[in-house]
C-alpha cells in the first residue's frame, strides 16, 4: 500500500514539474493579481463593480484620471484633455464645461479617438435603453431628467403595478462634439465632484461601431480600448490577461507589460496563491487569517481608507414602544427616535472594531463617512459632524465614554420602559429581530449586538438571509432592524444623503412611507442660509426630500455643504441609521512590488508598478 | 438487439424525457417564485432602469408566458437564452467553458478511480485477510469517510503551500492534478470495496472451482472468468457515479478555484440569473438521466441473463 501511494505522490509530483513548474516563478514585467471572481461584465458603460472598475480603469482612458503626485498624494489629473478647464456659469444656472482632446489618441485598432466617442459614450451609458447600474452618475449633465422622465401608461402590469412610459424616448444630454477635437458639456449646474465623475469609468468613451456588437466586450478579438493596456486573452471563470497598448498615448509611462488577472471569489484560495508566490497581490484575505496574515506580513498586508459606513438601519414604521404605551402618531414616533438613538449608545464600537472586523475599521459616529473632505478648507466632513464640542459626530464613541453613554441610554429609556433597579434590566422591551445576510461577519456582528441589549434586558433574535432575498426583504420593509452597508461612489456627501429621500430606491428605513408618510413632525428652516423654506411640523417628504432637492440645485459649494449637514442632522435625529464603523480596504500585495497605489472607491492601479 | 430491448430503450428514453421535462418546469416556477430578482443589487437601480432591463430580457411578461416562450426557444432552437448577470454572454457559452473544465476533471477523476479501484479491489480479494487486504480496507474506510472538502484542504497545505511543487488553483497549468486525486478518492474507495466483495462473492462460485480443477491457468480465471463477473455491481455503480463526479464536484472546484459548472450553478442561484438556473439544471438533469441509462443498458450488455423491460 505504501508503495501505491508513494507511487501516486511521485506521479502527481512528475505531472506538476512537467506541467507547471508550481505556477510559483514571476515572469519580468507580469504582475499576477486576484481582485475577484469572474467580472459580470467589462463594458465601462455597464460595470459597476470595483473589481471590474479596476480592470476598466487599466483598459481605458477617460478625460480624467486618479494619479498619484510626486508626494504620493492621490490626485485627479487630466488624462485625454489637455487640461481639466473650469466650468463656465451661464445665466440660466447651469454651467458649461469646453474640453480639448489631445492629439494623436487612437483606439487599440488604431483609429483616431474623437469627442463624437464620448458624445455617443455618455448617451449610451446614461439612456434608458441601456439601463446601466451607473445611469444616474449622469444625473448631473442638462438632459438626463428630460431622458428620464416616465408617464403612467394607465396600463397594468400582470402584478397589478401601473406600467410607465419614457416621455422622450429620443432625449440627449447635452454634450456636444463640436468638432473632431472639442467636447462641450453642460451640466444642470455645478457640482463640486465634476472632474471626479469625470475619472468614473462610467464616463469613458467606447465607439459606436464596436459596440454594436452586444457581445463586445466579452470577447479580446472584439474589445476596441484606449487605454494603457489591451485585452490580450480572457479565459472566462479563469484568467484575464492585460497587455501594454502600443497605441496608447502615453504608453512611454506605462511600466508594468503584462497583468494577468486571476479570477476567484474564494478568500482562502486567493491567499493561499498569495502564500505561494503565485500571485502577488489579492484583493480579500479571510477574515479569521487577518489578524494572522498582519502579524506574519507587515508591510505586504495593507489597510486603506475606503468611504462607506457599516451600520444598522431600523424600520422607521416598526412599533418598539411597550404594549402598554399609549402614545400614538406623531408623540409615538418621536418617542421611537429618542429610543433607536439610544440604543444606539449600548455598544461599544470599539470592541466591533478591533475584536470582530479585525481589519482596521475605524469607529463611526456619524452616517456620512471619513474620507468625504469639504470643499472650503479640506477638513473631513464627519469631523465637521454634530453639535458637540467633546467629541466628533453625533455621539462620542471614545472607549472612555462607554459608561456615560450606557447611563444615558438607560435614563432615556426607563421613560418609556419599566426598569427593574435590582436586575438592572428592563422588563418590558418587545422582542426584536436583527436581520442580516449569510456571512459570518455580519453574524459575528449581530451576536454582539443581540448581547449589547441583553445586557439591559432587550431580547434581540437573529435571522439570516440568503443575500438576494435579503436585499429584496430589507428594500420591502419587511423587517424591524437590518445591517446595513454603504459605499460611496464619489467624493461627496450627497451619495450618503440622496438615498433617504421617499422615492429612493435604497429608502430600506422606509422614510415617508407607509403610516410614516402621514406623520407631520419634521421642520425644515432654511432662511438663515437666505432660502424661502420655512416648514414647521411637515412630513418628510414636505422637509428632507426638499432639502436634498435644495442640495442638488445649490450652486455655492460653501452653501451645498452646509445644507447637507443640515440634512445628516435630520436623519440622524430620527435614530432610525445606527453606525457602526467606517470601512477600510484590506487587501495584501507583494513586498516585491513597487510603484502600486489604490484610491477610496477601492480601485487598484497595476499600470506604474515594477515587480523585482 | 432483439427488439424487446429496442423497446425498452425507446421507453427510457421517452421516460428521460419526461424526467427532464418535470425538472424544468419546477424549477422554473421555483426559481422565479423565490424573493429577490436578478438585478438586485446593494444600490438599487432606479424603477424606471429596472423596468426597462425587464423588458429588454422579457421578463416583464406574464409567468406562464415567459416558461412557454422559454420552452419553445430551447426546444426549436436549442437556445438557453442570454445570461442576466454576465451580459453579453450566452448561458450556453457559459455552460460549455464550465463543462469542458468540469468534464475533464470529473472523467479523468472517474477513471482513475474505476482503475484503480478495480486494481485494489480484486487484489485485496484474492489476498483476502492478509496484510494487503486490511491495508486496503484501512485505506478505503478512511477515503470514504473523510470528506473531499478535509482531503482537499490538507492536500493544499500539503502540495502547495509547504512543498510548493503544485498550484493551489485549478486554472494554473498543472492545477487539476490535486482536484483530480481528491475527487477521485472518494470514488476509487466505493469501487475497491465493491469490487473486493463482489469478487469474493464470484471466487466462491462452482464455476470457478471447475475452472481451476480443468487447470485453466490462474491469470486466465481470475480475469476472463472472475473479474468480468465481479465487475456488474461495479457498472451499476459507475454509470450514476460519474453523472455525481461530474455534476457535483461543487466543493473540489471551490477549494481549488476551478471554473467548472459547479460553481456557475451555485452563483446563477445566488444571482438569480434565471436562464443561467434553467440552462445549468437542464444539462446537469440530463446528464444524470443519461448516465442512468446507460449504466441499464450496460447491465445488460455484460449480463445476458438480464432482461430489459
């Protein structure tokens, strides 16, 4: 019997050395990385995934781009215009961007880039006939409301829903080649994230002739880029190889010659090519190796900022409030919020960060992330959070505060709650029930919370969903308490904000709906900052979703932020967001490897690396 | 083939057919009958973008509607449709890069432990209570009760992360080398007892022992006579076996991040890619029917006293 194995161990070692060589050998100039598994899709237009953002990033060139400084700060440069011009404000509001493109860009397949690319890139990618993720990072440019717009068919769906149509089926936005070389742009009016939006790979060209062909960018034959690189071969499930473009204008920048792109989804098996040399930068790493992998790899396993929040959001029209309350209507509901919000003073964020996320999360106390800057002094905006002078943001989550919080959670809650003095607890608290998606982090997560109010009583069950029944559960409303996540898309506060108007698609608080909506509470006073908005005691659609629509005209970027604190102020008072921490990017790249930077939204960028 | 047999297989298949069929269709209905859809996201689209990708992939049709146009696609033009999640991609594109990958690794992981088990098998047989024999049985236990996902794990610290001298993932050159041993362990242990037990069976047999008296040569009874007969229960086992290997190798190819079909089932589930669910379910359906039927047929073809109907 020991022979027959020794016999398989010695065939499987001949096959290896023959076939492979242990895949543990870095060619000169290839850089092997994992971000994730297969990319739903590498088309600019359709992608909205950071791992597919990454690889788009390597594959076009777009009219800006995020560089680093000779400092090593990030930065957003001009990348296919000569330079980033400033807006030109014209008398009806909006404003009118004139770009040059520079000379001698061309496609991968040799032919000339022009401003009619982007005309055609931008239309595409914002029509409804495409009908991308990223549509609305378009909402900004004149014309996309026109593009939008929808009227009631008076015609029913099978479900009963009313079915709607588009009212300007041939709308444009307004973006115009005016000739080969010159592209003008006007947006609805200024927005301070402009030559961000203009780095998203939403907004990079693709040519009208290539894609035509739906299946375009699925396959390395019919993939027409201008990037730095190439699409040299895509073995679907498996492999994407990136070749330097000779076409590309600065191609003499460009370092690194080939990246080859492993596909996986699975976190121990990206480390363990991480371990063996194979791979020299992935982008997961498990959690329960973290703390492992930072000890054993100091300098190759790297925390970065990240804008987004973790946190739990309530149901804004589940009744927490005892059996016995008599409090109904608005009383009731700002009962509610004065609860959630102290709830909210029961855990210790601290311990979630360095016990459980294990991964460099950084307290949160407010909902608006870290990493978000205002545009008058540079200052972080969550710094800028709250009205307290002790602490940053709306509540001070220092290890030091942990008793003082707990004791004023607990006196604001022994108003509505029978409080037993000899048990500490309280005795009539409603059961809650977290919910959360499958993932032992999120689980870990909610244990501790469960525990956190368990301690003074409150019976908090857990449920896990399987991801897509969740998404589909929490957006309905059918749920008391739910985890949470956001991710900025861009550097600015409405992203964080804009999502809580009663429309919005990601309301999972169900803000303004149900009996919420008929709740005259809210008041909204804007004429401080010279505006005619007084409402006392209004809905919130009658107040939030006129001060984000404030927001989005508000021309004064000083002006703008001001009023989106305002508005983080109200939706926290509603106690309904309940952060947790801001996220951080772990991922771990190669000592070896040098000349490699990430930005917040968690793109990586290969293209100036060298490996040793 | 008299035409007894004939028909027996033309009922088969018809029956196959019908198996298939039913599949399909609870699936469907399931499939589209769970929460959540396939353009679910963290950031949820606009209704208006979401209306639109519906109508784009029909999916604004009436149920009942949507499965006749599904079924007539396939059955007048073999089409599965395009994939929801990986636009631009065709879900039987999808499902033939899978199928190659898992094919390959499922056959040769059949074969290998058809032959082996074979060989160890009938050794341990004609050994039988000897040393030999109880190394094997020690051997096979432990194959068939540790699970491929502990084989796998330990094969990985082993292989690739302390030696070094084979890749931790299945799309490297030389990758399928490990997911092949530890898919095929678990196989190769079945068919060694298997064939172990049923050989014993047949060595008892009068006729061998007339064989043996006539002086036919040892070799000569073990393999013409012995060994052909042992291996019925073998075949029985091998044909629905092999659908397993190939459609079930879900845990191998997540260990070592092998791009089979798999994987592709698991995540169209999770996406709810509902052509991706149905085209998958198809394939993986029909192959476990086939592989049902002829592992029947050859029952037959090796024993003639077997009657079909």
């Amino acid at each position: 019997m020991k022979k027959i194995l020794a016999l398989m161990l010695a065939l499987a070692l001949c096959l290896s050395m023959v076939a492979c060589g242990g895949g543990k050998k870095t060619e000169a100039g290839t850089l092997s990385v994992c971000l994730a598994s297969e990319p739903d899709t590498l088309d600019p237009a359709l992608n909205s995934a950071v791992d597919g953002a990454t690889m788009v990033a390597h594959l076009f060139s777009g009219l800006a781009k995020w560089a680093q400084d000779k400092d090593g700060k990030l930065v957003i440069v001009a990348d296919s215009v000569t330079e980033l011009v400033e807006g030109v404000a014209n008398t009806d509001g909006t404003v009118t961007y004139t770009y040059t493109l520079r000379d001698g860009m061309k496609w991968s397949d040799g032919k000339d880039v022009t401003a009619a690319d982007f005309v055609f890139a931008w239309n595409r990618a914002a029509s409804p006939t495409l009908a991308a993720d990223y549509c609305y990072m378009f909402e900004v440019i004149k014309g996309y409301a026109e593009m939008w717009e929808t009227r009631d068919t008076g015609n029913k769906d099978a479900d009963g829903n009313p079915i709607e149509e588009f009212v300007n089926p041939d709308a444009k936005l307004a973006v115009e080649a005016v000739d080969a070389k010159t592209l003008k742009v006007t947006l609805s009016n200024a927005v301070s994230y402009w030559n961000e939006l203009l780095a998203f790979p939403t907004y990079y060209p693709v040519r009208e002739d290539v894609v035509k062909n739906e299946k375009w960018a699925t396959d390395p034959a019919t993939y027409v880029c201008n990037g730095p690189y190439t699409m040299a071969s895509w073995e679907h499930d498996s492999l994407i190889t990136l070749k330097k473009n000779p076409n590309y204008i600065d191609a003499a920048s460009v370092k690194l010659e080939t990246l080859k792109c492993y596909l996986s989804d699975d976190a121990n098996n990206m480390l363990t090519n991480f371990e063996n040399g194979a791979w020299q930068m992935i982008d997961d790493v498990p959690t329960n190796e973290m703390a492992n992998m930072a000890s054993k790899y100091p300098t190759a396993y790297r925390v970065e900022g990240q804008i987004g929040t973790y946190y739990v959001n309530w149901n804004v029209n589940e009744n927490i409030l005892p059996a016995t309350s008599t409090l109904t209507g608005v009383e009731a509901e700002k009962a509610k919020a004065e609860i959630r919000a102290a709830l909210g003073l029961l855990y210790d964020r601290n311990y979630i960060c360095k016990e459980i996320g294990q991964a460099g999360q950084v307290p949160a106390s407010s909902f608006v992330a870290m990493g978000m800057t205002e545009p008058t002094d540079g200052s972080e905006f969550y710094k800028n959070a709250g009205s307290s002078d002790d602490y940053i943001g709306y509540y001070d989550v220092a290890s030091s505060a942990i008793e003082s919080n707990y004791n004023k959670a607990v006196e604001i809650l022994k108003k509505y709650y029978t409080y037993d003095e000899a048990t500490k607890k309280f005795t009539n608290f409603p059961t809650l029930t977290y919910l959360y998606n499958t993932n032992d982090g999120h689980k870990a997560i909610g244990e501790y919370l469960a525990g956190a109010l368990a301690a003074v009583g409150i019976t908090m069950k857990l449920e896990n969903q399987e991801w897509n029944t969740f998404l589909n559960t929490r957006k309905n409303g059918d749920y008391s308490v739910a985890r949470n996540g956001w991710l900025a898309d861009y550097n600015d506060p409405i992203c964080f904000l804009d999502m809580w108007t009663t429309t919005s698609g990601n309301n999972d608080i169900q803000f303004g709906k149900g009996a919420h909506a008929q709740l005259k509470m809210y008041n909204l006073d804007l004429s401080a900052q010279g505006y005619n908005v007084k409402v006392t005691n209004g809905t919130w659609a009658e107040t939030y979703d006129v001060l984000i629509a404030t927001i989005k005209s508000e021309t004064n970027a000083a002006k703008r932020y001001e009023l989106m604190h305002i508005a983080e102020d109200m939706l926290m008072a509603t106690g309904c967001v309940t952060p947790l921490y801001y996220y951080t990017d772990i991922f771990m790249i190669s000592d070896n490897v040098e000349g490699f930077f990430c930005n917040p939204l968690g793109y990586k960028y290969f293209m100036y690396c060298t490996v040793k | 083939m008299n035409t007894k047999t004939l028909l027996y297989i033309l009922k088969r298949i018809g029956l196959a057919i019908l198996t298939v069929w039913i599949v399909v269709t609870v699936t469907f209905f399931v499939a589209h009958a769970v929460p959540g859809g396939p353009f679910a996201s963290e950031k949820a689209i606009t209704p208006a973008a979401k209306a639109a990708l519906e109508a784009k992939y029909g999916l604004d049709k009436p149920l009942p509607e949507q499965y006749i146009t599904y079924l007539k696609d396939i059955v007048t033009e073999f089409d599965f449709g395009p994939s929801l999640k990986n636009r631009g991609r065709d879900v039987i594109e999808i499902i033939a890069d899978g199928m190659r990958t898992s094919a390959k690794l499922g056959l040769t992981a059949a074969g290998i432990a058809l032959v082996v088990g074979v060989v160890l098998g009938a050794v341990a047989a004609l050994r039988r209570n000897k040393l030999i024999d109880r190394v094997v049985m020690v051997f096979t236990t432990a194959c068939i009760s540790m699970p491929s996902f502990i084989m796998g794990t330990l094969f990985l610290i082993l292989f690739a992360i302390t030696l070094r001298i084979l890749p931790a993932n299945g799309n490297a050159a030389g990758g399928l080398i490990l997911p092949v041993i530890t898919l095929s362990l678990s196989p190769m242990a079945n068919i060694t007892r298997l064939t172990r037990s049923s050989m014993l069976d047949v060595l008892g047999q009068d006729y061998i022992r007339t064989a043996k008296a006539k002086g036919v040569s040892a070799p000569k009874v073990i393999f013409g006579h012995a060994l052909k007969n042992a291996l019925i229960p073998v075949i029985t086992y091998f044909g629905p076996m092999l659908a397993y290997i190939v459609t079930g190798s879900l845990v191998v190819e997540q260990i070592f991040a092998v791009p089979g079909i798999g994987r592709a089932f698991v995540s169209s589930i999770t996406d709810r890619d509902y052509p991706m669910i149905m085209g998958t379910t198809i394939v993986l359906a029909s192959l476990i029917v086939i592989m049902n039927l002829v592992s029947d047929i050859l029952y037959k073809v090796v024993d003639p006293r077997i009657t079909l109907e």
